[in-house]
C-alpha cells in the first residue's frame, strides 16, 4: 500500500464515507468512570505452615536487632 495523499477538505471526507457507507459523525464521547471494584471477602483464610524449615524468624536474637 502506498500513501499518494492526504485528504483535508471536510466536504469530500464526508462524501467519500457516505458514498462506502461508513458513518460521518464521530461516536459520541462517554463520560470516564472509575474502575470496577473487586469484592472482598471479610473471612480470612489461615494457611497450614506447610514448610516450618523455612521460618526465618525461628532462632532470632532480639539483642542483635536492637
């Protein structure tokens, strides 16, 4: 495809889409709204300790982080 040209003049803009059957208005322009709001679940799950080995806080010395 090559671009031989830019079309500017209003009149033939909107001839051209009449004539292949599109539309010559632009849609109209809604209103932003915010985004959906997930839903949360008030009940908290508690999840078995599946790997104690890997509690790094097990053993720590209070004295050395203070």
């Amino acid at each position: 495809m090559l671009l031989i040209a830019f079309i500017l003049d209003l009149p033939v803009i909107e001839r051209i889409l009449q004539h292949i059957g599109e539309p010559t208005e632009p849609p109209a322009v809604l209103p932003a709204r915010a985004p959906p709001q997930a839903e949360l679940d008030s009940t908290q799950v508690t999840v078995p300790d599946e790997w104690p080995e890997m509690d790094q806080s097990a053993g720590a010395r209070s004295e050395i982080w203070e």
